[in-house]
RNA sequence: GGGCUUGUAGCUCAGUUGGUUAGAGCGCACCCCUGAUAAGGGUGAGGUCACAAGUUCGAAUCUUGUCAGGCCCA
C-alpha cells in the first residue's frame, strides 16, 4: 500500500511557488494593477474617509533614478500603503522638479556638441523635451518599484498651469509685501557682459596686484586706542579695483588683535625710511610675518585683545571721507595678509552677508562692463583692471599704501571664454525674510519632525538665513512677472498685472514671458501707476528653482492648478532627505508662512544619505553605487523594499551587493512561511474554526503581531516591522508551530477537527501576515493574495493593497492579555530549548542523530504550568518521538517502540498490521485514519 | 573651519529612566531531515559596545577629548 498517497501533504498547486523569481513575477503583477487602475480603486475604496495627505518632494528630472531616490520613494510608499490599509484616503500626487540649470547645461552641451548656438527660446524647448523625458523615464522607474500614485497626473513644475501657479504664489508675495528689489554681488564675466552660476567657473592661475593698505583710526567710543599714536588697522586684498566699494573692515570675534607700534618705515615710494611712528592693529599671530612683509625693523607690541573688543570701533576710508566700520566674522583666517578683512558688500559673498548683517548698503561701484560707476566717486570711468594702476596710486598719493606685490593665486575664469570674472553687485528680487522670521520659528515649534533633531536643524538655518534671493539670470525658469518704465527704470510690481500674465502663462507656458513683447504680455492700454509711462521693458530673470519646489505644496494642495490634486492645507506629512532642512523644507515655509501664514506641513520625517556598504559615499568617480531599477530586475523591486525597510533610514543606509544578497535571505523567509502556510489549507471548509489550544494561541501571537507592527508603521519605523515579521515567521511559525502542526495536518484524516483547527488557525495567521508585509513587499502580498482567493481562502477581492490591517479589538488585546496560554506556551518554549541542546550533547555518545527515534523523559517539575498538554502533544512540540514523565532530571534512551511506517513516530501504540499482504507497523491514529 | 548627526558580532539592526553573563536576523561551522526539499530543523563559534580620560558602588548608556563616516554650510 502506498501509504504516501494516504498523508495530506502541501499541495504546491495550491499556493505560491518557492522561487519567486520576481523579476519575471513582479512585472506581470504591475500589468495586472495597470489594466485595473489600482491607484483610483484604492482612492475609490476610501472615499469618505479621513485622508492623510502626504505631499510628494519632486526628484529633479535631469537623469534616471538614483538609489538615493529609489530610498525616497519606497519609503513613501512604505507610509502610503500602509496609511492606507489602516483605513486612510491616501491621496498621492507625485511630482517632478523640471526648471533650472542642471537641464540646462546639459542641453547647452548637446547643442554644442552640434555647435549649434541655440536663441533663448530654442535652448528653452530643448529643456523642456529634456526634462519630459526624464519624467517618463522615471516614472517607469517608480512604478517599477512598485510605487502606487497619480501617475498619470503628476505636477510638473513645468507645467503651463503649474508655471502659472508659480507667478499666482509670486502674486501673493508681491501682496502680501514680501518681496523687493536689491543688490547683491554675483559672479560676473565683464566680457559677456552675463551673470554667472558656480558651475559655469573654471579655476586658472592668475597675478593680481596685492596691496597692503591702512585705514585710520576714526571713532573710538570705549577709548580703546586713542591713546595710542597715529592709530591704523591694515588690509590686505588682491583686487585693487574694490577699494572704492570699502564699506568695512572685518575682525575675527574670538582670535586676537595685537596693537604693534612701529618706529620708522619704508616711504611712500618704498625708497627711504620715514621716521614716522605709528600704531597698527593687525591680528597678534600674523605681527611677525607683516612685519616682514611690510619692512618693519624697529616694532613692539603693547596690547593684545579679541577681535570683539573692537566691535563699535570705526576707521576710515583711506580715500573717500567716510567711515568703513569694524564688522565681526568668522571666516577671518592667519593664512594671509593681516587677518583683518577689507569689505566691500558688493564685492564678496561673504562680504555681502556681513554686510547685511550690519545692515551697509551695497554701492553699484562697477557696471555690466566692468567700468566703475559715479558711485566709485572719482574713479568713474576706469576699466576694473586699470584700478590696479589708478586706484593704487591714489593710495600712494594719500599715504595709505603700505607694500605693492604681484601675487599669483587660483582665479575665476568664465569656462566659455576662458576670462577672468568679477564678482559685482547686480540688482535682485529678494523675499524678505526678517519679517516673517519670528513666525516661521514659531510655526516650526508647532511641527513634528521625526527625528526629533530635525528641529534643531532647521531652526538654525531659519534662525540665520538671509534675505532670500530668487532673481536667477538665466534662461531655464519661470520669468519674474514684473516690468519696467522703458524710460524711468522703475519697477511695476502689481497684481493684476501679474494675474494678467498668468493668464497667459497658463495657456501658453512660461515661454510666452520670452516670446512676446511687453506691451503684449500687459493688460490693454496699462498705464504705468507711478511714472504714468506707457513703454515698458520686461524683466529678464527667472526665478529660483526652490520657489518653484517651495510652492508645491500650495499649487498642488489648494487645488487651483488642478482641482483634483485638492486635500487639506496643511499637508500631514513631508518625507525627505535630510539635506532637505536647507532646501524644500525651508523654501516651503517661506512661502507657506508669506501666502497663509502657517507651515505647510504638520509633520516632517527625514531620512539619511544612501552610502556604499562601507559606509562611504556614493560617487560616480568611485562607481560604488547600486542602480535601484537594475537591482530591481537582479533581487526583485521587493527584496529592494525590504532592504529600504531593513536599515534604519534615520542613519545613513549602506547599499551593496552583499547586503542585497543577505535582505533576499530574509525576504525567502518570509516567502516561504507564506508559501507553507497557505499550502496547508487545500480543502478548508468555510466554517473551519480553531478548537486546539495550540492553534489558539498561535492566533493570539499573530493578533500581537498585528497590534505590533501597525503601531510601527504609525510611527515610521519600518524596520521594527520587518525585524517583527521576520521573527515571528523564522521563530514562532518556522521553528515551532508549523513544526508542531505537522504531524496532524499531514496524518489526520482531512476532515478531522484537529487537522481543520490547524487550518482555521494558519489561515488565520495567513491572513494577518500577508496584510502586514503588503506596504514592504507590494508585489509578494498580491501574488500570496490572489492565490488565497483563487483557494477559497479568502474572498476575492481586486487587491491586498485596498485591505485593512486585521487589527484587534481592544477587548480581544485585553483577553490575550490575559490568556493562561501565554504563560504555558513560553513554559513550553523554554523547555523545548533546554531540552534540544541537552539532546544535542545526548546523542553523540548514543550513536543516536534523531529525535524520532528517542524517548526524552521529563522530570515532573518540567511538566509545570504544562499539564494541559497530553503526552503525544508534548512529544511533538519538543520534536521526539515520546515523553515519558519521571526522574530526577531531564534524560533520553533510545527508544523502544516500533516506528509507525506512516507517521514515523515511535509511539506505544504502534503495532504490526498486514495490509495487501505486507507487515506494517502503524500507530493507532495511523490506523484508525487509513481504516485498517 | 562651523551647525546637525552617526560609530554595538563579518553584514543589517535591537538595546527602555545608568543595574545580572550586551541581544536578534543574515552569514559562518558542525549535525539532523529528505513528507516546506534550489526548502525545513538542531547546536555552536563570533563583541575591550570606535579610541582615551572622567563622573559613579556600577557606564554600550552620562561628561570631555581624539579618530573615522554622513548631510548642510563656509
């Protein structure tokens, strides 16, 4: 007889296959999800319920997804499905970022490649296809990894009615008298006669003329250095030019300043010696080397002090009749000159800030040409680099000069035509950020960031940002709505005029700001309102990227773009990496605190950088990166979600091949519990129900499991669901319940009432499981859930992603909580593991290898809090054969009986029967089942 | 150089307010099973908790410094 045939063993027919081979699986489950549209029947499936709106950070649309963004993603998605299956309306609008200068350099290259110089509008369009197509190819690129969303609407900032939805927020600022007009220096090529940016700058050896140059002691309000004589500070700068724009002199707060009196000097031709004495204060660690420098011979220092004490201190300018004040800064070095910083606002970046921190205007002392203006007093009219000669001498003449040197050093040189660049002030549209500041603290206070230091973070930068500027000088953007008297200059910042353009903008896109004229673009007959010309000039720059991603969250959530993006303002969640304090979730604010008045989120989660697996980071020089859609199509977009849920995102996240490798370990175990579990319950009756104590419990452990893990998915921590999953299959189900079930599910008859508890019990834990890990492992939980269905185990629904997470109630938590079987089953869990290593040592010397075939016998003692066990149960769940109870101390023997040729087991009631002829030994239950 | 941050077994991570012998999964070694089988099970080896000093009866945990990463600035 074959008695094989008899066993209900795993039917593979009947659930899913061991090797997932998801690279082939994964793709025609994401037909399936397409032809059904499961983004809107999921919306669909909760409409009416209360949404949780996460706004979508927008990756920049230059080239493929990067792992970084992969990280991002998936992580969104982790929070979406499961929001949604805690009942959640999930909303999800993805977004791209297309304007801006990386896209366009990277057309600007292929057109000169063509050598083709393309018009402003040409380079435009070319950007705009570049950009559009890598939306469609990240796009891809997401659903790939199986990101659910409105992906067949995203925003686009590109978008004509979304580039209107700029200029509408840019509307609202100009409303709500946020933005103006300013100078701020930026890297400018005389040549060109064009602003610009850093990565357009090549470094290339230079010789300027290096000057020394000393500014009187002007006031002195704490009487600090008048008494001393013929008190100066000195200067050093390599850009004679900038002199005329001095507006301060900076000291370093904390470092100190000597006060050198100096007998005698080189004259002003640098020929003779005066016998002049003078007092300078130049920083205490470079005295010495000036000294040298300067051809000091007779010095001594009288006093030493930090840099801070000067605060209040003002000098003089060395030519004009004006005072240059001391400022403090931080960037103040020894390395060069005498540690106290000439500073021309309009000339430095670091400049610029200091000045705006002491609030110093920014003269316009070189024009587009690199001419200096009337504002340069009596060197109007001198070409930059004249100034070396001009300026130089005229410091001589006023016996400021101290020493005149070349100097060679790196320089910034325009890649285009390889000539040096200045650094000049050039008029800005700035949001001012001073007026807000005390709110946007305030409304930062109110959000909750996760981790929690993210609020340090950002608190800092708003703390100390400056004004924001948002003029760009270049061509990829949206135009700043604002025109100009052709005649007067004077700016039109007006409402209707700007709505008035976004009309436009909205049916024809940004690009009409380029192609038409400004009469065109204005309202019939407009009048300007404060010179009453009726010739105006447009302005040329566009604004700053971050203005479009910082008003995402207004175009998209208020619903004017498009109504079917509108939820509720503020969004509950952003979720981005953590550069993003500086960027998205600082423009974001702004604009969200200029246009409302409030943040435009309540919680902001932050996620760490993607690094190699040695913890670097991930460059294209050192080619360590992992690309996400080839490890996708490697592991399976699934085994890469479960890596993405397995680090600890709030750190950085180490990626490598080995580490993928070990995630798709862990991802087969959890298949494979899925894969047993459901091979289990071929022929399960509608009405089973659970009836044995171990099933019981087992249902107990899931439901914990359950409450477990959806209370980690509400706090992010995915890798608490993944460790939590992955113990419960690996400990509870793999190395005890299913090993324990084996021998009823494979040898009792089918309808047996222990064999349908058992099933009752696993399709009950089945269930459980493959909801919990469907927001990690989208593509395994609907394979596992449409076999389900198609086995009557669960009823058919479209998707496992519009499913809730079978939570428990709080009466049946309370009644776990009060289960005896708790306390009995982790009785049991520490005897079988006592009892596996005594055997362990046992059996060597007993020539024994297998627990079937011995009898272990348990002290009574060992038998406390388990009595409700029988003694076959026991023998199961610690993987022998039979227990005997009795003794001192835990022991074994090989055992006695005869072993059932059907169950294996070697049981006292085996005993020998004759089927078809042949002598067979089979335990009662053995025989009772096959009827002999 | 500054702000924020990280460093626990070969790898990925836990480690509650300082309190027994620092845990888990993967990997590794040995063994079992061959009725989850390109699966499953058992046992075991692996850690000066980056390093150094300090506070404390007691430190992975608190303090300071050093070293090495990461993000953002300069």
């Amino acid at each position: 007889m074959d008695l094989r045939s008899t066993l209900n063993l795993p039917d593979a027919n009947a659930t899913i296959p061991m090797k997932a081979n998801l690279p082939i699986l994964e793709p025609s489950i994401f037909v399936g999800w397409e032809e059904q549209q499961i983004y809107h029947r999921i919306q669909q499936s909760r409409l009416g319920a209360e949404a949780f709106v996460l706004l979508d950070g927008p990756p920049y649309t230059n080239s493929p997804i990067h792992i970084g963004t992969a990280l991002n993603k998936i992580l969104k998605d982790f929070v979406l499905k499961s929001r949604t299956m805690m009942g959640y309306r999930t909303p999800y609008v993805p977004g791209f970022d297309n304007h801006g200068l990386p896209i366009e350099q990277a057309v600007a290259k292929k057109f000169a490649e063509k050598k083709i110089t393309p018009t402003v509008l040409e380079l435009r369009k070319a950007c705009r296809a570049h950009a559009a197509e890598y939306c469609e190819i990240q796009t891809k690129q997401f659903k790939r990894l199986g990101v659910f969303g409105l992906w067949e609407k995203p925003y686009q900032t590109m978008d004509y009615r979304f580039e209107a939805g700029i200029v509408r927020v840019f509307k609202r600022l100009v409303a709500g008298g946020h933005v103006y007009k300013g100078l701020r220096p930026t890297l400018w090529s005389p040549t060109s006669r064009t602003a610009l940016a850093e990565s357009e700058i090549v470094y290339r050896d230079h010789v300027s003329k290096a000057i020394y140059v000393r500014f009187p002691l002007r006031t002195d309000p704490d009487q600090l250095l008048t008494k001393f004589q013929n008190v100066h500070t000195i200067i050093w700068t390599t850009t004679p030019w900038t002199i005329p724009a001095n507006l301060a002199v900076a000291f370093h707060p904390e470092m100190d300043y000597a006060v050198v009196r100096v007998n005698g000097r080189p004259g002003p031709a640098f020929a003779e010696e005066t016998d002049e004495t003078a007092t300078y204060v130049i920083l205490d660690a470079l005295v010495e080397k000036v000294a040298t420098t300067l051809g000091w011979k007779n010095f001594e220092v009288l006093e030493q002090f930090p840099g801070l004490n000067l605060t209040g201190v003002e000098f003089s300018h060395p030519i004009f009749d004006r005072p240059s004040i001391s400022v403090m800064a931080d960037y103040v070095t020894t390395e060069d000159g005498t540690g106290v910083v000439h500073t021309a606002p309009s000339h430095g970046r670091d400049d610029f800030y200091t000045g705006q921190k002491y609030g110093l205007p920014v003269p316009n002392t070189v024009d587009e040409r690199g001419v200096l203006t009337h504002e340069a007093g009596e060197f109007e009219g001198t070409f930059y680099k004249n100034c070396d000669t001009v300026v130089v001498n005229r410091l001589l003449e006023v016996d400021a000069l101290l020493s005149v040197k070349d100097f060679h050093h790196s320089y910034p040189y325009a890649e285009r035509d390889e000539l040096p660049v200045i650094f000049r002030a050039t008029e800005q549209w700035f949001v001012a950020i001073d007026p807000m500041r005390h709110d946007m603290l305030t409304a930062i206070e109110e959000v909750n960031w996760v981790p929690p230091q993210g609020q340090n973070r950002i608190d800092a930068m708003v703390r100390h940002r400056p004004d924001w500027c948002i003029s760009r000088q270049r061509p990829w953007g949206v135009g700043i709505p604002v025109f100009y008297g052709a005649k007067s200059r004077v700016p039109v910042l007006d409402e209707t005029v700007i709505e008035h353009v976004a009309r436009i903008i909205e049916a024809e896109g940004s690009d009409a700001w380029f192609e038409r004229s400004a009469a065109d673009l204005l309202p019939a007959g407009f009048i300007h309102p404060a010179t009453g010309e009726t010739e105006f000039e447009k302005e040329t720059d566009v604004l700053d990227v971050w203005f479009d991603s910082g008003a995402v969250s207004l175009c998209v959530l208020e619903g004017e773009v498009y109504p079917e993006w509108k939820e509720h303002y503020p969004a509950d969640l952003f979720f981005e990496g953590s550069d993003q304090h500086r960027g998205w979730f600082n423009s974001s604010l702004v604009l969200g605190m200029g246009c409302r008045a409030v943040a435009p989120y309540k919680a902001v989660v932050t996620h760490g950088f993607v690094t190699d697996g040695e913890g670097r980071k991930i460059s294209k020089r050192l080619g360590n990166g992992v690309d996400p859609v080839v490890a996708a199509d490697q592991y399976g977009a699934d085994v890469l979600r479960l890596w993405v849920a397995s680090v600890n995102y709030e750190n950085d996240a180490p990626v490598s091949d080995a580490i993928l490798k070990s995630v798709g370990e862990v991802y087969r175990n959890v298949r494979n519990t899925l894969r047993f579990l459901l091979g289990n319950l071929g022929g399960i009756p509608a009405d089973a129900a659970v009836t044995l104590e171990l099933d019981h419990w087992v249902c107990e452990q899931a439901d914990l499991l359950v409450a477990d893990v959806v209370d980690a998915y509400a706090r992010y921590d995915f890798g608490a669901v993944t460790t939590a999953v992955n113990q419960f299959c690996l400990n509870q189900l793999s190395k005890f319940y299913l090993d324990a079930i084996k021998d009823r599910m494979y040898c009792e008859a089918q309808e047996s009432a222990e064999r349908i508890s058992g099933q009752a019990a696993s399709a009950y834990v089945l269930e459980r499981l493959v909801t919990l890990v469907a927001p990690i492992l989208p593509f395994t939980a609907e394979e596992t859930w449409q076999k389900m269905a198609s086995e009557g185990v669960v009823p058919a629904t479209f998707s496992v992603h519009a499913e809730l997470f079978r939570q428990p109630s709080e009466e049946r938590m309370a009644e776990i909580e009060a289960s005896p079987r708790q306390v009995h089953f982790a009785a049991l869990r520490a005897l079988t593991d006592e009892v596996a290593a005594l055997f362990e040592k046992w059996k060597v010397g007993a020539g024994i290898k297998n627990g079937e075939d011995a009898v272990v016998r348990l002290p009574e003692v060992k038998q406390a809090g388990l009595e409700s066990f029988s003694i076959a149960e026991l023998a199961l769940f610690l993987r022998f054969s039979w227990v005997e109870i009795g003794g001192e101390e835990i022991a074994f023997e090989s055992s006695p009986y005869l072993r059932c040729e059907r169950s294996r087991l070697r049981r006292p009631d085996v005993s020998v029967v004759v089927i078809d002829g042949a002598e067979v030994p089979l335990s009662a239950r053995d025989r009772r089942v096959i009827g002999v």
